[in-house]
C-alpha cells in the first residue's frame, strides 16, 4: 500500500475526505462530444456523452472496438480537447483550461497507465517509475528512493535495478503502474492495462490496481474489452458508437 507523504503536488486539489454511502462525484461529464476528421471522413467518437465516476471507486469502460472508450478517456484526461461540454475533475473544470493549465494539471493529479507500458529503455525500473516526480522538480535522488517504495509495496522491490527488457510483461505493467501512482494521483486513467498479458498477469495486474488505486479520496478509470476483468469494477459503463448507453452500479449487486 501506498502511504500519504507530505509532497505539496496535491494540495491544491479539494479532497472530500472518506467517500460515505453517497460517494462523491471524482469525474463529472456533461454533454461531452467529439469528432474527428471532415467531410466523408467525419466520424462522430462521442456524442452526448453524460457520466459520473465516483471516487472511492474502480470504474470501468466498455464496449466494443471503435466505440469512443480511448477518446473518453483522452478528454478525461485532458490529452484531447472536446468539441462541446465539460469534463470537471474533483471540482476543476478541465474542459475550460487553457492547453499550459491543463497540462500542469494533469502531470499534478492525474497518473496514466497504457497497454503497452511505455517504458523507457534505457532507464531503469525505479528511475522509470520516478519520471513523474522528477517532472514535479523532486531531485533524481529523492525521486528514485520514493520510487523504491512504490516498486517495493508492489511486489517489485527486487526488481528496482533492472532495465524494462530484463522484466516479464506483467513486471513491466507494474512498474508503468508504480510510474502512474509515485505521485499519488487523484485520479488514475487505464486504457487496456491487462491487453498485452495473459490471463492469471492480468488479473494480478487488476487485484493490484484495485489495492493500489482505489482509495476514499481517489478514482480510477479503466477502459478494457477483457470481460475477464469486468467483475474488478464498482460500475461499468457501457459504450457503443460514440455514447454512453448503459451504467451498471455493482456496488448494489454486491452489497
Ligand atoms: N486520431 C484519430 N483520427 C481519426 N479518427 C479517429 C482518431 N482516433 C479515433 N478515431 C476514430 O474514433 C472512433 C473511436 O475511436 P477510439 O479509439 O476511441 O475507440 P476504442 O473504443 O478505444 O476502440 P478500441 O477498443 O479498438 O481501442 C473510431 O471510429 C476511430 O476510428
Ligand atoms: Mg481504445
């Protein structure tokens, strides 16, 4: 488990404290849509897109290929701008930032974890994992031993010296994990992070972000079209051409 460190990235986000029977809303989305290209080419990837996610929760998207869930989630996460509505994120209206706000917002409060890791190879698991603090202006040093940390409560504490290519996928999915959480995100976007696994790593992979990720004042965000893994998710949205056409609340089916 991580434990709170005294770092100031997040403290000019509203927290709300423990998430009660009400959970606050992390992710509020109205009236969000997007296109890309023009002409014959024009294809509507969102359309009215309306969707709380919740903190305190694993929220999953799916749906089928080609349906808007890595569009959703590149406007979530600011990487891509909508056309229409807005995006607010603990409060914060992402959607009306200027392009330089938004980017600082998002290296602050929110971590990103994708199919492919994205690893850099020339550096090792702990200085990978301690890239997004050392964007913050932690020095190199202080950055890789909080690094260490995070590898270590993952299950990667013997691993802190090797490079991406002496480690297996799923070691390599949780050092992009650790990269993802070193600096404690308020909100933790995945994109297929169990696709290039198999099966057992992927539910591993899965058991850890939900450990690792899913706290009272923090969400998580997980697009996948595994439906092995759709049992991790308190709700999962369902996606098909552009729009959000169904969200099931498992939290109640558990309870
Ligand atoms: N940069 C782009 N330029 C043009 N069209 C795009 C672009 N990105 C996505 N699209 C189109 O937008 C639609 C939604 O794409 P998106 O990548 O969000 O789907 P997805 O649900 O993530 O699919 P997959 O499960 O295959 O990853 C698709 O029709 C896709 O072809
Ligand atoms: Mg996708």
């Amino acid at each position: 488990m991580l434990e709170p460190h005294s770092s100031p990235q997040n403290s000019s986000l509203p927290r709300s404290g423990l998430a009660g029977p009400t959970p606050q809303v992390a992710v509020e989305i109205r009236r969000v849509a997007k296109h890309f290209g023009s002409g014959e080419r024009r294809v509507m990837a969102l359309q009215d897109v309306d969707w709380d996610v919740y903190a305190g929760q694993m929220s999953l998207i799916v749906g089928p290929s080609g349906c808007g869930k890595t569009t959703l989630l590149s406007v979530i996460a600011g990487i891509l701008n909508a056309d229409s509505g807005s995006v607010r994120i603990f409060g914060s209206e992402v959607s009306a930032m200027s392009d330089r706000a938004k980017t600082r917002f998002r290296a602050r409060h929110i971590g990103f974890v994708f199919q492919q890791y994205n690893l850099l190879p020339a550096l090792t698991a702990a200085e990978n994992a301690a890239i997004p603090l050392v964007i913050a202006g932690w020095s190199k040093a202080k950055a890789v031993r909080r690094a260490k940390e995070v590898l270590d409560s993952l299950g990667m504490g013997k691993k802190t010296e090797n490079l991406p290519s002496q480690l297996s996928g799923g070691q390599q999915q949780r050092v992009a994990i650790s990269r993802a959480l070193v600096h404690q995100p308020s909100l933790l976007v995945c994109d297929e992070p169990t696709a290039a696994l198999d099966h057992e790593t992927g539910l591993s992979v899965m058991e850890l972000l939900r450990e690792s990720a899913v706290k009272p004042d923090r969400a998580v965000v997980v697009v996948t079209h595994d439906n092995r893994v759709f049992h991790f998710g308190d709700r999962i949205a369902h996606m098909d051409d552009g729009r959000m056409i169904q969200v099931e609340d498992r939290t109640q089916v558990a309870a």
